[in-house]
C-alpha cells in the first residue's frame, strides 16, 4: 500500500484515507438515487440504470486512484446527465442507445487529447489567477447546491433566488447539522463531516426525516444497457454537435474539478502545474467510456471530492476506497439511500467556506489578474454551470489582458478555450 500510493510521503495514513473515502462517498451516495431516475427520463431501465451508475462510480474512481494516486472520486456527472435525457433523448428525438454511442465517442476524443498531452497542455497553460478563481468558483457552487439542499436558499419568481422557511425541521436540522460540522473540525476531531453527517441523519429519524429502508438486496440485471450504445448510429445520424457538446463540457468540468480539488490537496506546485495530470486526464476519460459501455452518462470527476480532501484524503486510496464502497452500493443500496439529502448537504457548504480561501491568493492590485478570476468564482453559482464559470473567465481574461496592452500575456491555452467557449455560447 505504501509503495502504490506513498502515505508517508504524503503525510497521511491509511485509516484517515479509509475515512476521507467515506466522507467523499456519503455526499456523492446521492447519485446512485439521481442518475437512475434522470436515465429512466430517457428511457433506459431504472434497474440498469442503478447499477450501470454505480459500477460507472466505482472502476472510475479505482481508476483515477491507482492510476494518477489522486483523492478524486468520479461518478455520471449531474448536469451532462440531464443534457444527455432531456436535451438529446427527448429534445432531439435521438435514440437512447445512439446517445450512449455519442457518450463514447466523446469519451474516446476526450481520451485521445489525454494520451496527446493536449490537455495537459490546456491545463497547465491556465494563469494562476484563474486557477485560484475556478478553486473558489467550485466552492460556491458547492456552496448554492448545499444550501439548496438545506432548504435555507429557495427560487424566487421576482429575485430568481430567496430564503426558505428556516422553521422547517429538516433545515434547522441541516442548520444544526453544518455548525456541528464545523465545531468538530475547529477542534481538530478527526472525521468531522462523516460523524456530521451520520448524527445528522440520526437526528433525523424521530421526526420521520430519516427512514431505514433496510440493509441488503441483490442488484437488478444489467442486460438492459449493457453494451446497448449504438456507435454506428451516432456515425450515421451526423450528431457532431452532440459528440462536441459532451466533449467541451467534460472538459470544462474536468478540468475545474481537478484544479479546485488538487490545489486544495495541496498538490498543486508552486508554479501552478498539476503532477501526475496526465495520468489523472486518461482515468477520467476512461471512465467516461466505461460509463457509456455500462449504459449510464458521462462519468466525471466530482466536486464532492473536496469533502474527502478535508477529512484529510491526500492519495488515491481514498478514490480507491470510494470505488469499493460503490461497489457495496451494488448491495447495500436500500442502507446507502437511506442517509437523506438534508444530511449530506451541510458538508457541501462547510467545504465551500473551506474551498472559498484560495481567493486570498490572488493579486488584488492588478485588476487582469483578479477581475477574471472573480468572473470565474462568481458565475459558476450563478449560470449554475462550471462549465460556464469557466468560459466567462477565460473571455474575460483574454479580454481585459488585451484591452490593457499586455496580450502576450494571454497564454495560447486560454485563447484556445476562450474561443471555444465563445464559439460555444454564439450556438445557444
């Protein structure tokens, strides 16, 4: 264990990487409940579905730890998730299985500027500045998913977003929930978000929050999308718009992930590269094909890594120990969906206070260097995109670099993304 992922080296050991995994897992479980019912949108089997998901979840995640040694965990990506049932399925009337084979053939691009180095390039090519903005920027969008979740931020008709009624029990539990959270890591507890979470949880049962749906069942058949995806058919049919929209988006979401999630690890170098990124870039995309193989959507990197890096995950074990708990997930679903969302949703506010820090980095006498970043921090909440968060940030950068004399600052990476993104946004 040492030799494959190096604790000592990192400062960690193996039972505070075991908690990390289980920290990350608990606030990413909800997808295995999630992604089944977006999926089922699109037609596929629920069942399938299900175990396609957390199959996806766990050989991606295995991946990206023995691979690249990182704390990330990967999963069907929310958001591409929607896009693929209700945009390309049902918006476009495209057949669920040829939209599975334009998964994979994003995957399989995705994969190929992986092996080129070509992503690592565009990575390692962004500003620190901006780095710092997408770190803080997936903070808040943690942050506006978890207070959703909470029930404290609500939509608004006239304002878009506005307070919930804090008098619902299930907040004043999250409340309560999140102040827990942060008490315990204030005293240096070990495990705080995973002990936050699980006596949330249990708060909830005498209000009949939280509801034991039992312990153990057998997983439902596969064969319903297993090896359904149609590849000839996304050929056929010319959806190269589609192949590039997965493709783009993935890319976007990838790389702000592992940038906000590796920086906050402390693996980042002082330069602002990432080590390892190459192997980190093939896993991920991997996954993507795998999950396109198992008949799910898109699997990426998760945000909801952070939770592990702050329970102190600093290797792959604990990507490796997410992926093992998945697979128990195969087993154990009826007790993995039993934590509520109203459990797990404070852990994703108290890491975007954490993740919001990387602010402080910037230099805030040079208006190019922090107005960009705060562009990208600001609009990833707000657009609900990181993808979006992304783009706007890296315009803005090329922009404002250029407008005050200094484009040779403007790295060809980020002239590469920004007109993507521009390109990107004229077709919506």
């Amino acid at each position: 264990m040492e030799r494959l992922f190096h604790l000592s080296e990192r400062g960690t050991d193996p039972r505070t990487e075991i908690l990390a995994g289980l920290s990350t897992f608990l606030t990413m479980a909800y997808i295995v409940v999630v992604n089944p019912s977006i999926m089922a949108a699109a037609g596929i089997n629920a069942g399938a579905a299900f175990v396609a998901t957390c199959l996806a979840a766990a050989i991606g995640s295995m991946l990206m730890g023995v691979i690249a040694n990182f704390p990330i965990a990967l999963a069907p990506g929310m958001g591409l998730n929607a896009y693929f049932a209700f945009a390309v399925v049902q918006g476009m009337g495209v057949p669920w299985q040829v939209a599975l084979g334009a998964v994979f053939l994003s995957g399989l691009l995705f994969f190929a500027v992986s092996v080129l180095k070509v992503r690592e390039w565009l990575v390692n090519g962004i500003p620190l500045s901006l780095k710092f903005g997408i770190a803080a920027g997936i903070g808040f969008f943690l942050g506006l998913i978890g207070l959703r979740g909470m029930g404290i931020v609500v939509d608004h008709p006239a304002t878009l977003v506005g307070l919930g009624p804090l008098g619902v029990t299930s907040t004043l539990l999250s409340c309560a929930g999140f102040l827990l959270m942060a008490g315990l890591a204030a005293r240096g507890v070990p495990g705080s978000i995973v002990l936050g979470i699980i006596i949330t949880a249990l708060a909830g049962i005498p209000f009949g929050l939280t509801t034991f749906q039992g312990i153990a069942s057998m997983p439902p058949s596969l064969a319903p999308t297993f090896l359904q995806l149609d590849i000839p058919g996304a050929i056929g049919l010319g959806i190269t718009g589609i192949v590039f929209t997965f493709f783009i988006v993935d890319l976007l979401d990838n790389t702000g992930t592992l940038i906000g999630t590796v920086h906050r690890a402390g693996l980042m170098q002082k330069d602002g590269t990432v080590p390892n990124l190459g192997r980190a870039l093939v896993a991920d995309s991997a996954g993507a094909m795998m999950g396109a193989v198992l008949g799910t959507s898109t699997t990426v990197s998760y945000i909801e890594s952070a939770a592990g890096i702050q329970a102190g995950g600093r290797t792959g074990l604990t990507a490796v120990t997410v992926g093992v708990l998945f697979m128990l997930a195969l087993f154990l679903a009826p007790l993995a969906t039993s934590i509520p969302g109203f459990a797990t949703a404070p852990a994703l506010v108290f890491v975007a206070c954490l993740m919001a820090k990387s602010l402080q980095e910037l230099d805030w006498e040079d208006a190019t260097d922090y107005m960009p970043a705060i562009v990208t921090a600001i609009t990833m909440p707000f657009t609900f995109s990181i993808a979006t968060g992304i783009g706007l940030g890296f315009i803005t950068h090329a922009g404002v670099k250029t407008l005050a004399g200094k484009p040779g600052e403007v790295h060809g990476a980020v002239w590469l993304i920004a007109g993507l993104s521009a390109v990107k946004f004229a077709l919506l």
